[in-house]
C-alpha cells in the first residue's frame, strides 16, 4: 500500500512569479496525478490548505482541510497527517502540487523503495545537480527494476519514505519548516543524510 499525499492550497507566495513551461497548470498536474494512481494499491488523499470548496475531487480521493497559512506549516501537517493514517513498513508519497509523472510511476516508487529500503527517494531528477555548484559531486550509482538511480545530497518536498523512516526522523523534518515560511528542504536532506538516511533519486 502507497499512501499519496497531494498538497494543494488556494494561494501559495512561493509560487508567485515562477518560471513555468508553456501551458502549465496546477489542473494538469492534478488531472495527471489521478491518471498516473489509479490503483487499488493507492490511498490518495488531499492536504488541502484553505477553503477546498471550489476544488474538485475525484470520489475515490479523501480530503483532509487545514489552515495552516504557510507552505512549511502545511507540509508539517502533512507529515503528522500521513503518520495518522498509515503503518509501520507502508510507503508514503509527498507530493507537491506543481509535479506531472510519467505513466510507469507507480512501479518507479515501488523499484526505488525496493532498492534504499531504509531511506527515501525522489523521482525527479534536480537539474541544479547538473550545474557547477555540484561539479565535484560523487554519486554512487544503482540499476533498478525501471530505473538507474543515482545518490544524491537534495531533493524537493516530493518524495517517497517508509512510515518507520518519516517517524524515526519526524524532528529533521519539522526542525527545517519551522525556520522560515517555507521549508529549507536542501539543508534538511543534507542533516538527513548526515544521521544516516540515504536520498537516491531517478537518472
């Protein structure tokens, strides 16, 4: 069982003046999310921040309502919501509100979370890891069932993680959205992995 966790909220700061490609639209993302998860092995569910009236939502998806007021509030609620509803060894996918997935993600997630049991996984691949800042990154690299996957030091608010692994580091994760507005997900992923939880993502 994947227990997904969609983020959405009526207006977020963060997104304002965003570069985005040519016909982008949260609706799309949305509208992918529900083709790609279409699965009886999928608990989807909404993190909805603010008034969810006009949103709408496929029948088979839940909704929970917050009001956090902030893009590192709401994903806090989101990690203790997710802890609520899942199991020990059960998978959770965070997902922001901006990402498209291809059609075989859900095997992707599953292959991932096969191949760094104890860690998590991302399955986008941040170009900045392609820019000089990282001109002297190693990375460690694995053949999976659907993918290559690569180690990596960062990734974004999108991820995968077992429940025993969210709950065991709970503290990291709060302690970087409780600085700022928003969260400092480049420094929390390096602590996380300085503890020991490896970060791997799609080549």
């Amino acid at each position: 069982m994947i227990h997904l966790i969609n983020r959405q909220c009526n207006f977020s700061k963060i997104s304002v003046g965003k570069k985005r490609p040519e016909g982008f639209s949260k609706e799309k993302c949305f509208a992918n999310l529900q083709s790609v998860f279409n699965s009886d092995d999928v608990n989807c569910q909404v993190v909805f921040d603010g008034d969810p009236s006009k949103f709408e939502l496929p029948n088979s998806w839940k909704l929970h309502k917050t009001n956090s007021g902030s893009g590192a509030k709401s994903f806090i609620d989101s990690l203790e919501y997710a802890l609520s509803i899942s199991k020990e060894d059960e998978i959770i996918y965070f997902v922001e509100d901006d990402y498209l997935h291809k059609s075989n993600a859900l095997a992707v997630i599953y292959d991932g979370m096969f191949v760094n049991k104890e860690g998590y996984i991302s399955l986008y691949d941040h170009y900045d890891k392609y820019t000089p800042v990282y001109s002297k990154l190693d990375s460690k690299i694995i053949l999976g069932q659907t993918a290559h996957w690569r180690t990596t030091p960062s990734t974004t608010d999108t991820f995968a993680i077992r429940r025993h692994t969210l709950e065991k580091h709970l503290p990291i994760f709060k302690k970087w959205s409780l600085i700022e507005h928003y969260s400092l997900d480049h420094e929390r992923c390096l602590e996380l992995w300085k503890v020991g939880v490896p970060l791997i993502t799609c080549i």
